[in-house]
C-alpha cells in the first residue's frame, strides 16, 4: 500500500517545490521592478531640476535676498538656559509654570508678565519664548529601576519588567530638567531667575513636604547616631574582654570556651558599624540634596547667547519658500499642458 503511495507523495512534494520556486521568483521579480521604477523617477527629477535650474536658483535667489535683508534688519535673539533639579515630585508644577509664561509671550500680555516675573513692562515685551525640556539619560532609568525593585516585594517584581516600566516613564521622571528663554534683551536672564524658582518654591504643598521632609531626616540622622554609638560602645566592651581573656591564656589560666562566640560577636557589632555608617551618610547626602524644592545646578548667564541656529533664519525660510513656489508653479504648468495634450 505504501510503495503505491510513493509516486503521488514525489509528484506532490514536486509541484509544491515549483510552486514556491515560482513565488520566490514572481517576489524578486517585483522588487526588481520597484526598484527600477524608483530609479526612472529619480532620473525624471533629476531632469526636471536639471531643465528649470535657472529658474528654481533665481527664485531661491530672490528670496535669500528678501530673508537677508529682515534678517539684518530685525531685532537680534538672545538664549539663555538653567538646569534645575526638581524635589517632591515639584517637576510638572515647574513645567506648568513655565508653559504658562510661554503663553503670555504668545498673548503679548506684558502687563501680568511683567507682574508675574517681578520686571518691568518693557523688559516683559522683549522675551520671546521660555521652553523646558528633561535631559534625557538612559542610565538614569536604570537605576531608577534598580530603586524600584528594593521597594517592591517579589511578587510585585515578577509581574514587572524594564521595558513595560520604560514605557510609563514620563518627561516628569528625569531628574535633571533644562530651562531656555528667548529675548530681545541680552541681560534680563539674571533678573527672572529668582521668579521662575520661587513660583514653585512658594507653593504651600511643596512647603509642607519639605519641612516634613527634614523633620524625618534629622530624627533619622539622630537615631542613625544614637545607635551607632550603642554599637561602638558594645565593640569596646568586647575589646576589654578579649583582652582580659588573652591574658587569662598568657598566665596558664584554660581557655574559655565562649571566647569562639565573643569573637563571632564583635565581628557582627563591627559589620553593624559598617552598616550605620552608610545609612548615616546616604541620609546626609539626601538631606543635601533637599534642602531646596527646587535645586538649581547650572543657573541662567548674566548675558545671553545670540541665537545662532540657521533655519530659524529668513534667509534660509524664505530661500527655501521661494524655491518650493517656484518648484510647485512649474510643475503645474508643465502638468496642464500634460493634460491639455492628452485630451487631443
């Protein structure tokens, strides 16, 4: 029965082998056309650029012209930055606020930006823009990880990985953020430093978590201190009878069995040590760090930087505006008479 069923399996595996050869040919086949496809239209566009070069380069001509002379002529842009460090979860009333300015700017209303950043009204209509943004590190989500996983029980662990908490990591969760302000004026960043800070600092929620949050730190340190104290007290104890027992042994005097379990002991006490001490500095390097609700690591410099970056320029904008109009105006024209032909 099975050597009657040979041939048909050969002859079925055979048309199933020419029918897949055919599928990966049929495929290559296609991609070879796409390609060539692309490759024609490139060298149609390449043509066109070619054909209505002196056209294109007179428009784009004319309007770098146009962007240079407003260029020349307008009112110059100072930058400034401020690098901020955010405590008590104090980010996204900060980003707030700084959006909020920014809208001002947009409303033109100096009057309450004046008021608001504690300058005059002048100086408000010469600022432009206040933008932030995190600085964004990689290796600061892994540790923030590592941190979480400490705090979480195993449970909790098992169902949570690094690219699920990846994804709900928020602009809100680095811990360094970059303030930029824009404005006419070159040496207004000095004065609205304080103000951006203390809109935040001045916040009574955040002034509550800060006070309790010392609070908390110095009975910490207290206890941390208290008890490392109690344990260096302990060592010296089990010094003085590890002394005393050594010169029971020098006189002739038999060794003590529990001198195996003292020793035992004052290495614990000295582990117990080591480990006080590292909770007392890790409490002092927090209590450091929030002193502040808002950290200023890098602030604004006492004069701005021209703004330097070239597509913000009219005269790369409108070169490049007149070349599209220029670019669209011609490929129309040569499309109407496509189709005015095809008509006929």
């Amino acid at each position: 029965m099975s050597k009657e069923n040979t041939p048909s399996e050969e002859v079925d595996l055979g048309n199933l082998f020419q029918i897949i050869g055919k599928g990966f040919k049929n495929l290559f086949n296609g991609i070879g056309q796409l390609f060539k496809a692309l490759f024609h239209y490139l060298i149609l566009f390449l043509l066109f650029l070619r054909n209505n070069a002196l056209k294109l380069g007179l428009a784009a001509l004319i309007g770098g012209g146009i962007g240079l002379y407003l260029d020349l002529t307008k009112s110059k842009t100072y930058v400034a930055t401020m690098i901020v460090e955010p405590n008590f979860k104090s980010t996204q009333q900060l980003y707030n606020d700084i959006d909020f300015y920014h809208e001002l700017v947009k409303q033109k209303d100096s009057n309450l930006l004046a008021e608001t950043l504690n300058i005059t009204k002048a100086e408000a209509a010469k600022l432009k823009g206040f933008y932030i943004e995190p600085i964004k590190n990689e290796n600061e989500k892994l540790e923030l990880f590592n941190d979480f996983i400490e705090e979480v029980d195993t449970t909790t662990v098992k169902n949570i990985d690094i690219r699920e908490f990846k994804r709900g990591f928020t602009d809100y969760d680095y811990r360094y953020h970059k303030i930029l302000v824009r404005s006419e004026q070159s040496g207004i960043f000095p004065k609205i430093s304080q103000p951006i800070i203390s809109s935040v600092e001045d916040n009574g929620y955040f002034k509550n978590q800060k006070k309790i949050n010392t609070i908390n730190l110095t009975q910490n340190e207290d206890l941390l201190k208290k008890s490392l104290i109690e344990v260096d007290t302990l060592r010296k104890v089990y010094n003085q009878v590890l002394l005393a027992e050594a010169n029971k042994i020098e006189q002739g005097t038999s060794i003590s069995l529990a001198e195996g379990s003292r020793r035992t002991d004052e290495i614990e006490l000295f582990n117990e040590s080591l480990k006080l001490n590292k909770e007392l500095i890790d409490n002092n390097t927090e209590k450091a760090q929030t002193t502040e609700i808002l950290n200023v690591v890098s602030s604004f410099s006492r004069v701005g930087v021209k703004e330097r970056e070239v597509f913000k320029k009219y005269t790369v904008q409108l070169a490049g505006f007149f070349f599209g109009l220029m670019f669209l105006f011609i490929l129309g024209k040569q499309l109407n008479s496509y189709l005015l032909n095809y008509r006929k």
